[in-house]
C-alpha cells in the first residue's frame, strides 16, 4: 500500500478504463493508491487464460496510448505485459492463469479456478475474497521470504485479521 498518495504520479494507462467489461481476472496485492500508481511498478493478476488475456490488455492500450508494450515469458511462468514510455517503463502487468509462479509450495490450478470463480467487485475491478488475499500473501511471503521487502504480505495479514494457521488449513485444500 502507498503511504502517501502525493508519491504517486497521475496514471499514463487509465486502469479503471482498461479493466472496465473486463472478466475473468482478479487483481491480486492490489495496490492502496488504484488506480494511481508508481512509474515503474507492477500489477499482479490472476485471469482465466493469460495469452487471451494479454492480448486484450495490449489492444485496448494500444488503440489508445501512444506507447510501445512489450510481452515475455517470466522465469517464474507468469507472463508479463510491460508499457513503455519514452524508453521507460510505466507499469508492468504480470499475470497468472494457474500459480506455477509459487513453487516454494506448489498449488493446484484449482486454487486460481477458485480465486476466479469466487473473486469479489471492488471500486468496479474484481479482487479476491479476503481469505484469497491472504492465501496468495502468504504464498508470496514464502516464495521470496529471503528478501526483506517480502515481510510486508505477513504484516498484511496480520494487520488485517488474517491467522496463519487457518492460511494452512485452506492452502492445505490446494497442495
């Protein structure tokens, strides 16, 4: 979450308009200041087929910015959509279609069905149950719980009513 709104720049890709009669995705860690967001920053999805859904986020953004969008392969499986501008990056978007980026402890395609079919209207975007958020936190948390900034989804949890052993229990369902 941003601490500050004043940090965050006005948006170059109108997130609200580009998700707008969109479905089957959900913004997952979503950021505190949405749809403002950070030069340089990412935004995670989980959607039902990330190839389909790529290329609409890449049409809709084309046919209205004049900015160039490049699209890879992540070593983590996700597929990442970046927008340039000026030769800088905008905003990465990094989507999942089935959470093979978590390998610390590997999860069924299930869990990104079940996100999807069970994902909750926010602000006019689709995010995940509270229960969701915090299972994709932890798993988040654990994959990369060697680097410090990673502390935060753990906070987040806490911070927000989350027990991690009720966490387990339903990530148990998953494994």
């Amino acid at each position: 979450m941003y601490s500050n709104l004043s940090m965050l720049n006005q948006p170059s890709v109108d997130l609200n308009w580009l998700f707008d009669g969109l479905d089957n995705y959900c913004i997952i860690k979503i950021p505190g200041g949405f749809p403002y967001y950070e030069k340089n920053s990412d935004l995670d999805i989980i959607c039902d087929d990330k190839f389909k859904f790529v290329e609409i986020l890449r049409n809709k953004i084309l046919n209205k910015y004049n900015v160039k969008t490049k699209s890879y392969i992540a070593a983590n499986n996700n597929l990442q959509l970046d927008v340039i501008i000026n030769n800088t990056l905008d905003i990465k978007f990094d989507l999942t279609d089935d959470l093979t980026c978590f390998s610390a402890i590997p999860v069924s395609t299930k869990l990104a069905d079940k996100i999807l079919h069970d994902k909750q209207t926010h602000n006019s975007i689709f995010i995940p149950s509270v229960e969701h958020e915090f299972i994709i936190r932890y798993l988040e948390y654990n994959e990369y719980k060697s680097d410090p900034k990673k502390i935060k989804h753990l906070n987040y949890i806490i911070n927000n009513g989350g027990n991690i052993d009720d966490i387990l229990s339903l990530l148990q369902l998953y494994t």
